[in-house]
C-alpha cells in the first residue's frame, strides 16, 4: 500500500547535506517528495510511497546524514491529493 508522510526535521540539519542525503536516500527507498529548507533552520520532507519504505525513511529521518544532529522528527501521514505543493500569491 502507497502512503505519503510529511516530516519536520529539526536541529542541526541545515548545511550538513541533509537535504541531498534525504533525496539520495529517498532514492534508494524508490520514494518520490521533497526536501525544502525552513527560515526557522529545520528542514521539511514530503515522502510517498511503499508504507514499508516510508516508514524505513522516516526512521533514517531520526538521525540524517552523519554531519547532521537530529533533535527531533515530527511527521504525520497526509493525502498527497490533497498537499498543497504549489501556491501562487
């Protein structure tokens, strides 16, 4: 079954590669989504996919790419239909 996630990452994840890294690594899960910089220094993730790769990502999410210091992942599952992933104003 397909399910889509979204996550904040929090901590020390701006400039240690986490965005590349959650892509690479989404990559080898066979994910699709995003991985967007947050004016506040978190970083935010968008995953679909196999609910058993999602859910292999999202426990990769918990500690990044080696450089990175992971305080805290929160996440919760959306209806990719309905993500908003453009908005003009």
């Amino acid at each position: 079954m397909n399910v889509s996630y979204i996550a904040r990452v929090s901590g020390k994840v701006q400039g240690v590669y986490f965005r590349v890294s959650s892509q690479q690594k989404a990559i080898d899960y066979g994910l699709s989504g995003y991985a967007t910089n947050l004016a506040d220094g978190d970083v935010e993730v968008f995953l679909s996919g196999e609910e058993k790769n999602v859910e292999k990502m999202l426990a990769w999410l918990q500690h990044g790419p080696e450089e990175a210091d992971v305080t805290k992942v929160q996440h919760q599952q959306v209806d990719w239909q309905k993500h908003n992933f453009f908005s003009v104003s």
